[in-house]
C-alpha cells in the first residue's frame, strides 16, 4: 500500500525532482522546460507563500518512491487544498486515498480538494486529455494519459485549446477584416502598444491589475500581487521581448491586454530544462522579419547553422496566445480586435506559421464564444479544439 513522505532532506528533494525523469523515461514528447517553476513553489520560496502554505510529499511503495506531490493552502481560497506538482508511476493502486487523507490531516479546515491546480491558474493547472502524441507547447500541461484514471472518481473540469495556421489571419489583416462590425465611434480611441522593458515592474504592475479586473468570473481565479507576476516573468527575462506583451488603451486608460509567447519548447529535445544554451538559440533563430528579404537571405542560413551547432530541435515556428483579455466595460468596443489585429501584424512579420491558444475552461462560455467567432471568421466555420485538459475536484 502506498503511503505519502514528508520531504524535508537533501537527499529527498533530489528524489522530489528525479521523479519526472523516471515516469517520461524514453518518452520523446515530454518536455521539462517547467522544472525551475516547480523548484519555487514545490518549496516556499515564492512570494506566493506570503498567504499560501506548501508542504511536498514523496509517495512511496514499501522501500521505493512511485511519485511525488505537493499540497498548497491559500488564504486566498481558503476552503480549498490543491495537490500540485503530481507525478507519479503506472500501475499504483489507491492513489486518490492516500492523496485525501494527506491532505485531511495536513489541512484540517479545508473541505475541498483541487487536483492539478498549482498554485495559481497564471502558474500551471490541469492534466493533458489529448495529444499524448505530441510534445506539449511552452506553458500547457504533458502528462500520460493514465493520471486520469488514477482520478476518475472525482469531478473533471475540462479545458480546450485550439490551434490553427496563421495564414487565414494574416488575409483578414491584409485585407483589413480583422475588426468588429461596430461604429467608427465605439473604436476610434483604442490604440494598442507594447509593454516597455525600461519600466518593467511598472508593466508588469499594469498586467496584474488588468488581471485582477478582467478574470474574477474564471473558475478558481484568485486576486494576485504585482510582485508575485514579476517573479513569474523573471527567470525569461532573456526571451521575453516588448511584442510580447501587448496593452490597449483607451484614450490613455490601460483597458486589456494580450500575452504570447514563442513555443520555446520547440527549442528542447525529452527530458531538458532550460540554459544559457537555448537562450543563444533562440536569439541566434528567431525569424527575420518578412521585410528584411535581402538581409534574410544571408541570415537565415546563418540561424539554421547556429540551430545545428547548438543541438536545438527547429527553429520555432509557432506560438501560444496565452491570454487575452479586457475590462467588462469595453469587451464590445473591438478591443479584442485591435489587439488581436496587433499580434497578427507581429505574427506575420516575425514569419510564425501556427498559433496555439492557452487553455479555456469549457464552462467559461464567454471566451469559448469569442474564440469560436474570431476563428470562424478566419476559417468559414466553427472550429473544434485542438487539445484537452482537465482538472478535478471534489469535497474533501
């Protein structure tokens, strides 16, 4: 019968970590990229932890560790405990028990439990449904498709992403489609610019906040601090460009936001974490603008070169839409299509082929009906999601 270990030793942390290298052993999809993100909340070592408590377990089979998990309590949602960070080996039997009643004797006041939620939705959430075939884009979830029955007797909230090739956008923004068919008035005072690096907490200050506003309705959203988002955005400090966060204003009032990213696990094989060694990659390939074609013609074989020496997968070729997102007050005034029109532009330039949007939850019928609208607009017809993920509760 399995049985849940406090870490609390050197030696067991190093257990804690080695666990994912044992259950995606020989798994060429699976990707690490996300280790250092575990290494700051799998200990309390965040800023999170100023009103959240973590305590991390190994689970063990007699004398041999099977899986590992951490338990976070927020004050935040202060009827809820989270199991995060799981992992764990086939063939286990009384998984979902053994998780339960550590939790219970951990956690007295809690009358919930949250599996798969880390923290905070703008940390990790959910174990992939979908795709075990394919390698996970930068910031959504890989796990094996056996997690789900270790699970199964509790309540799945289900997510969806979608995905599609850019170039039916890049026609609608050449044409100049890609608007809302509203006045001229309802949208003529929305302009969109990107984040400034020289005022970065500033920035990242304004992200939180639009936030804050914008998120309350979202299944387990919880109010974050500035503070805790520039902790999160700092370890990519080196990949995260100004484009890359995109505000919209409305005659100078901040009223949404956009957040990509390129698919920086494109840039890792099984099993790596991220180094200096990706970071030279990705700036030694990124896409040369379409309107350089002269420069390109040289640069582009020097990249390739620079992919190969550096032992990279492929130049990125696609990108996540991690979130968009704007204040209730202007949500039918073409923000989103001013900002959407913007991150087309950037697409188109940088040579991206493929977009990939972050998770939605399937009860969050607001943005899977915006999402829905915009790419039926782009494609002719209602499209269907790409990958799956799900997140389980129930009373504790």
């Amino acid at each position: 019968m399995i049985r849940a270990v406090p870490v609390d030793s050197r030696s067991q942390w190093a257990q804690f970590h080695h666990i994912s290298s044992m259950v995606y052993a020989g798994n060429p999809f699976a990707r690490n990229t996300e280790a250092d993100l575990v290494d700051l909340l799998a200990r309390p070592r965040s800023v999170f932890f100023a009103h959240a408590r973590v305590e991390s377990f190994l689970l063990c089979d007699g004398p041999h560790v099977v899986g590992r998990f951490s338990l976070i309590a927020d004050r935040n949602m202060p009827d809820a405990v989270q199991i995060a960070f799981f992992e764990a080996i086939f063939g286990l039997s009384d998984v979902e028990a053994c998780l339960r009643q550590t939790a219970r004797a951990s956690f007295p006041d809690a009358t919930r439990i949250i599996v798969g939620l880390c923290g905070h939705l703008n940390y990790a959430a959910g174990f992939l449904a979908s795709r075990f075939d394919e390698p996970p884009i930068f910031g959504l979830p890989y796990s094996p498709p056996y997690y789900l029955d270790y699970f199964a007797a509790l309540k799945p909230r289900h997510m969806v992403s979608y995905r599609f090739h850019n170039e039916s956008f890049y026609r609608l923004w050449r044409e100049n489609r890609l608007k809302r068919r509203t006045t001229v008035r309802e949208t003529s005072g929305i302009t969109v610019r990107p984040m400034d690096r020289r005022h970065m907490r500033r920035e990242i200050a304004l992200y939180t906040e639009l936030n804050n506003a914008c998120f309350q309705e979202h299944p387990f959203w919880t109010d974050r601090r500035p503070e805790e988002d520039y902790e999160l955005f700092h370890p990519f400090r080196f990949l995260l460009k100004e484009e890359n966060l995109l505000f919209a204003e409305d005659e100078g009032r901040p009223v949404g936001f956009l957040l990509w990213y390129p698919d920086f696990n494109q840039l890792a094989v099984a099993g790596e974490t991220f180094g200096p060694r990706h970071v030279v990659a990705y700036q030694a390939a990124h896409t040369v603008p379409r309107d350089h074609a002269r420069t390109a013609a040289w640069i582009r074989p020097a990249q390739a070169l620079a992919h190969r020496t550096l032992r990279c997968v492929a130049p990125i070729d696609t990108t996540r839409l991690t979130e968009i997102a704007v204040r209730e007050s202007h949500r039918k005034a073409g923000v989103v299509e001013a900002l959407i029109r913007a991150y087309t532009k950037i697409q188109y330039l940088r040579g991206f082929s493929w977009t990939e949007g972050g998770f939605i939850f399937e009860d969050n019928i607001a943005s899977i009906t915006m999402t829905r609208r915009l790419l039926e607009t782009a494609f002719g017809q209602a499209p269907e999601p790409y990958r799956r993920f799900v997140v389980f509760e129930d009373q504790l």
